[in-house]
C-alpha cells in the first residue's frame, strides 16, 4: 500500500497542469482565447504574498523566540531551583534504571562514575529500578 501525490498527469507536466489550474486555462488540446486578469484578482494575489511574507518575518520569529525562552525557563528551572538532572541506563534486555541528581557537575561526574561501574561489569546503587523499555 502507498500514498501517491500526484495521479498520472498523461502528456501533461506538473508546472502546465499548476499553470493551468492558476490561470484557469483550459487542458492540453482545448482551445483558450484568451486568458485575462482583473484589478481584483492581482490586488488579491499581492495581498495574499504580502501575508505570506508578514508571516514569514513576524509569526516564526516570534514562534523561535516563545521556544528558546521556554528552554531557558527550564535551563534555569534546573540550575537556579536545583531541579535534578535524569541519568538513566537501558539495558539490552529492555531494563530501565534512573538515577536523580541536582546540580550540572554533580550529574556529569555521577554519570561518569556509573558508565565506569557498568563497563567494569558492577551494578550502581541508588537507582530508580523501571520495567520495560520506557524511554521517556
């Protein structure tokens, strides 16, 4: 099963069938006498890019800024509130373990002292023990 995004087009290609369907001519083989456009329909094609472009340089912006904003609140949250970090370990098995931990470098130097003790073979204490593999 799949998805198609354009049927056949036959002789026609994308950009004369687009071209068409935009300026309202008539398909391959049919007689077109003439193709006009009125004041209000290039007044409404302006209007429509120009909302396009104030889209563009106002509504995204506006959006990277709300989202760098939230993560700095968070980065913050952590750092200034001492909300703990997660470190967690997934086995191959589909084991969880989650250790907590505040502060940035207490959770970088524990999370180093646990990826030593895993390679050498030894199971850390202090962890959160989950079932299955939920990865959130």
């Amino acid at each position: 099963m799949h998805r198609r995004w354009v049927t056949s087009l036959g002789r026609e290609t994308v950009g004369r069938r687009m071209r068409r369907r935009i300026l309202g001519a008539a398909a391959p083989g049919m007689e077109v006498d003439s193709i006009s456009f009125d004041l209000e329909d290039i007044v409404l094609w302006l209007l429509g890019w120009m909302l396009k472009i104030v889209l563009i340089l106002l509504v995204v912006p506006v959006v990277l800024v709300v989202v760098l904003l939230v993560g700095l609140v968070e980065l913050l949250g952590r750092l200034v509130l001492r909300r703990p970090w997660s470190i967690d370990a997934f086995g191959r098995d589909g084991s969880h373990v989650r250790w907590p931990e505040s502060g940035m470098r207490r959770a970088r130097v524990r999370r180093d002292e646990i990826r030593v003790a895993l390679a050498a073979g030894a199971a850390p204490q202090g962890g959160d023990v989950r079932s299955g593999p939920d990865r959130s």
